[in-house]
C-alpha cells in the first residue's frame, strides 16, 4: 500500500499498545491529584500570586480550589512539580 500507509499503521498500532498499557520500554507517567489550595497557602501565595506566577487565570484557580474543575495535562504535571520543589519551578522561571 506504501510508505504512508505503513507508518500511519505503525502509528496506530503502537498507540492502541500504549493505551493498553503494553508498551515496551515506555514507562507512563500518572502525575498525583494536587490539593491545589492548600499548596498555594503553603508557599505564602495569594490566588493572584500564584495565577501569575505559574502562568494560569485566576479565575482557572479558584475553579480549582473549589473543586468545580480538576487541573489536567501539562497544569497537573507543573502542579506536581510545584509541590515537590517550589524554590527551584519560581528560580527557573524567573
């Protein structure tokens, strides 16, 4: 069928492998849930502080830390990142 076909085919196939969790030599990450409230009181930030800081909406914060919305993706991973070591994410980002 060539080429085209043979690499969307492979593509496809290692992603249905990967979403069956058998992938070989890839190991996942599943970042941890953050209580993202009291990580921002823990640090000494205000809402405002840390929306700015972090690079997200104020309005996206306090969504949640009232738990309306769940951080997903890359905001999951920074928020774990955050948690583990908050002097080193503020130093590379400054």
């Amino acid at each position: 069928m060539g080429t085209t076909y043979d690499s969307i085919k492979r593509g496809l196939t290692e992603a249905i492998a990967h979403a069956a969790g058998k992938s070989k030599g890839v190991k996942v990450y599943t970042p941890k849930r953050v209580d993202v409230a009291a990580l921002r009181q823990r640090i000494g930030m205000t809402q405002e502080q840390f929306a700015a800081r972090f690079g997200v909406s104020v309005a996206t914060l306090r969504h949640w830390e009232r738990g309306d919305r769940k951080p997903q993706g890359p905001a999951l991973v920074l928020l774990n990142v955050i948690q583990h070591n908050p002097k080193m994410v503020m130093q590379a980002l400054s």
